[in-house]
C-alpha cells in the first residue's frame, strides 16, 4: 500500500509540471516570436524608432511656441491666429490705438529654463485691440480705470493687422472664480458700437458668430437706454427745449449784463 500511495503521488507532481510547463510554454512562445522578428526586421525596428523620434521632436517644437515669449505681434505663428489659440498676457498701459499686454508664456521648469538661456529678456509689449469693437471716450475711460497695470489677461487671437492683434480680450471678475468678455462687456454697458472684424471675412467660420455674439450685447445696451443708447427723460427734454428758445437767451443776457 505505501507503494502505491508513493507512486500515486508521484504521477500527480509529475502531472502538475507538465500542467505547470504547458502553462508557460505559450508565453516562451510569444516572446521568442517577439525576438526573432525584431532580429528579422531589424530595420524595419530601426525606422519606426527614428519615425516616433521625429514625431516627438515635431510635438516638442510645436510645443517650445507656447513656451516662447513673443515680443511682437509679427512673433506669432501663423496657425496661432488660425485657430483662434488663447495667450496670457499682463496690462501695460490703456493707449488710443488699443492695449499694451506683455505676453506671459506657459511655465515648465525644465523647458522653460533651457529656453530662457537662449532667449533676451526684453519687456516689449503687443499691441491689442478689441476686436469688432469702436469705443467711445467714455469706453476709453472705463478701460483705464478697469484695466490697471500689472493686471493678468487672456487675449483670444482673431486676426493680426500689420504690428496689430485683434483679438477678445477676457479679465476674472473680482472674487469671482470666471472669466469675462471685455469687448462684450463695454458693448453691453454702452460704452461701444460695433466695428467690423478686422481681416475676417463674412465667409469665415467664426465671423457670424462673434458677429453674433457683440450684437446681442449692443442690443441689450440699446434696450436698457446705457451708455450713449441712454436718453433723456421728459422733464430733460422739456428743460433743453426752453433753454434753447430765444426768449431764454435774451433773459440770459440781460442778467448777465445786470
């Protein structure tokens, strides 16, 4: 009996490794296939690891304009405007043509300290524009008192007209964690008129729809009477009128003589 019970379990440990070999077998098979077809291809190996390689030089090229600082509205690429890219920027100064904003680039700390060894640390300024905007002297006044310097922006890029970026421009609200349109924000106080988009086209996929969105805010400003859609009330209307009448002036005159 002791025999058997030994040879018995014999037969099962001998029964397990080969379970245990049958197992492991497949996955020899995989990786020795894996091997010799990399040995067999290996040029083919070679040039997919050079493709991934220029892939990922493009991506970080593509990647170092984000991380650049333009110092001119001429800096930026093409395709920036293209497809309308948002940068960050700090106010400068509020002039008659439009915003000084200095771009503020993307932050990472090891790209970003390569490329500032490499780039000059001038504090030139782009000149911005609200686009599809035309503001009125109190509009000029708004933004100087909203707008002060050092104050962190972001300007949507529309299009670009010589050393001129047209462009929306959004500020965060106080205490508040969005953001708002500040050319729809001096349309909606009546503040501006709208302005034709400088370099696009009514054909432009994005034209009808910042058209759109401006004059809806011109519309509101007009329908609340804001701003230079504002009008006078009747005891206005009736006081202008008589100071305007002959009468009025003569009596005028002769207190002053008096």
């Amino acid at each position: 009996m002791p025999e058997s019970l030994r040879e018995k379990e014999s037969a099962a440990g001998r029964s397990d490794r080969q379970q245990r070999d049958e197992g492991t077998q497949p996955s020899n098979n995989i990786v020795s296939l894996i091997s010799q077809f990399a040995d067999d291809n290996l040029t083919l190996v070679r040039n997919i690891s050079t493709g991934l390689a220029v892939v990922g030089v493009v991506l970080i090229s593509r990647s170092i304009k984000l991380l650049t600082k333009f110092q001119a509205a001429s800096e930026i690429p093409a395709y920036f405007i293209e497809r309308n890219v948002r940068l960050c920027g700090k106010v400068r100064a509020v002039k008659e043509r439009g915003l000084e904003v200095e771009h503020v680039p993307i932050h990472l700390p090891l790209l970003s300290s390569l490329l500032s060894k490499y780039k000059c640390a001038n504090s030139s300024f782009m000149l911005v524009h609200l686009a599809g905007v035309e503001l009125t002297s109190e509009g000029s006044l708004w933004l100087q008192k909203n707008l002060f310097p050092a104050q962190t922006v972001w300007i949507k890029l529309i299009s670009r007209e010589d050393d001129m970026l047209h462009c929306l421009v959004f500020q965060n609200r106080q205490r508040w964690m969005w953001s708002y349109c500040i050319n729809e924000e001096v349309l909606r106080l009546g503040l501006a008129r709208t302005a034709p988009v400088v370099g696009l086209l009514p054909d432009h996929r994005f034209y009808w729809r910042l058209h759109k969105r401006l004059h809806r805010a011109e519309v509101r400003a007009e329908r609340k009477g804001q701003g230079l859609w504002k009008q006078d009330t009747q005891w206005e209307r009736v006081s202008k009128a008589v100071r305007d009448t002959a009468l009025f002036r003569l009596m005028k005159r002769i207190f002053k003589r008096s």
